[in-house]
C-alpha cells in the first residue's frame, strides 16, 4: 500500500532479500526464514544462549511484549530481554 508520498530514494520491499556474495537478491520466504533460522543457531551454537537478546518496545502491547519474553526464554533460552520502559 502506498500513499503515494515515498521519501525520494525510497524503495518499498515486495520480498524478502537475503544477502550472497556481499550483494542482496530476492528469494522466498522460506528461504529468508531459514536463514534468519540459522543464523540464531549459530550464535546460539557459537556463544551460547545468552549471546542472544530480545530489545522490545514500550509501545508494543501487553501481549507483544509477553511474546517477545516468551521467545527469550523459549525460543532462545536465554533471559535477556529488555525495554525501553525506563525512558
């Protein structure tokens, strides 16, 4: 959906872009999951659990930030998770 009031210069994704080589290329969605998927592992794998963290937004809603802690914890295994609530 576009307003029709883009920033010059300003492309609006259509697809998920993964990079290779250096240089972004459209692929799938799947395939774009993945390697977010792996990624996560890898530092998970590399570092351990606590290398990873969730920032999350005061202005999310109760259930997004539940969400948000609830993928710290389980998706990640860590507790790392932070808000900027204090500001």
């Amino acid at each position: 959906m576009s307003n029709g009031r883009q920033a010059p210069g300003y492309v609006r994704l259509t697809e998920p872009l993964v990079r290779e080589g250096g240089v972004l290329r459209a692929a799938t969605w799947d395939e774009a999951l993945d390697r977010a998927a792996e990624g996560f592992l890898r530092v998970k794998r590399d570092h351990g659990s606590d290398a990873l963290g969730i920032f999350s937004c005061s202005k999310s809603t109760n259930e997004m930030n539940f969400l948000a802690g609830k993928l710290a914890r389980v998706g990640f295994g860590t507790s790392n998770v932070d808000s900027c609530n204090r500001t």
